[in-house]
C-alpha cells in the first residue's frame, strides 16, 4: 500500500505541522491509504499462502493464520468495492 500523507486524516497521530507520516505507527482504515489493483492481488496470493500454512499447522496457531488470511481477503475485497479507475481520476 502506499501512503498519501495528509497530516489532518493520519490515524498514526503525526505531530502538529509534520510532513511525513509515522509509518511505523501505521494503522489499518487509515483514509490515508491507496492500494492498487496490484496491490490487491498480491494480497489475495498472499492469503491464500497463508491458508496452505494453516492447513499444516495445529491450532491454535492454524486458526489464527486463517483469520490472518481472511483479513487480507476482505481489505483487497474492500479495495475492489471502492476502487476507481485510473482514467475516472484524469
Ligand atoms: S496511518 Fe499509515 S496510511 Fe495513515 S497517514 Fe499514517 S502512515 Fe500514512
């Protein structure tokens, strides 16, 4: 994902004035956030990685790991729903 930094929307509560994000303060929901279509596949891929590792894995442990992958699923299906195409920004 990338960071369009606007200071007033930055869930990572940057200092009055800052130019940059505390990106290691990141938060998820953050309206500060772009992803691509790119970036959407590669977390559904990612997901699915995740859930071949969960089907070897004891719980709790597996369970964990699938909720991690169904997470990812549901912030590449959010930027699905959301998404605007390049050539509607132009
Ligand atoms: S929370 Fe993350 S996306 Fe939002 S401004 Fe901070 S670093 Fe950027």
């Amino acid at each position: 994902m990338v960071c369009a930094f606007r200071r007033d929307n930055g869930l990572c509560e940057p200092d009055p004035g800052a130019t940059a994000p505390r990106q290691y303060d990141c938060c998820p929901g953050c309206g500060n956030t772009v992803r691509t279509d790119t970036h959407a596949r590669f977390l559904r891929e990612r997901a699915d990685e995740i859930d071949k590792l969960a089907a070897h894995t004891p719980e709790p442990i597996g369970k964990r790991l699938r909720t991690n992958a169904d997470q990812l699923r549901a912030t590449a299906d959010a930027h699905d729903a959301a998404a605007h195409p390049a050539e509607a920004l132009a």
